[in-house]
C-alpha cells in the first residue's frame, strides 16, 4: 500500500530577486497541478520574511513525487531559481 507524501519546500529568494522568483513559482504551480498524482502545490509567503516563500505539497504516492522531480516543470523551475534563491525541500510522511 502507498501512502501520501507531504512537502514543504521552502524557498528563500535572494536580494533583488523576489519578483523573478514568485514569477517562477506561479508558472510552476500550474504546470505542476496537472502532473500525476498532485493533490496539492499551494505558494505561500512568509508574513514576516517576504523573501520566503513556502509551497506545500501533497503527492499521492512516493513514486508520483520522484516523477514529479525528475519532470520538465520542476527542471525548468530550477533554472529559473538559479542564482537568485536557495531552497530546502522537507518530505514528510505521517507520524504511525
């Protein structure tokens, strides 16, 4: 049996860079939406860091989250994210 997969990507944008970096994310969040097994790809901003950036993620299963890693969308995302953000991606499964 497979369980969901929740993610919490947290995406710090550099100096002068925010504006790239959330145009990056939202054309992400569309193309991401569609993949296979997304139930959720939420961007969420920091209320006292608006550099930081959150997007939390539901997949349905471990293998639909490593294909949505190895997708054009992600790729392309980081890319656009290069240089001008750092990221930490935490993967969470429920506590038994």
């Amino acid at each position: 049996m497979t369980q969901p997969i929740a993610v919490v990507a947290t995406i710090t944008a550099h100096p002068g860079h925010r504006h790239a970096v959330v145009d990056a994310l939202r054309t992400a969040v569309a193309a991401v939406r569609l993949e296979q097994g997304c139930e959720l790809y939420v961007l969420h901003e920091d209320m006292n860091e608006p550099n930081r950036l959150i997007m939390i993620e539901r997949w349905s299963s471990m293998a639909d989250l490593d294909a949505h890693e190895r997708g054009a969308a992600l790729a392309t995302l980081g890319g656009a994210l290069k240089d001008r953000a750092d990221l930490h991606v935490s993967k969470l499964i429920p506590v038994s």
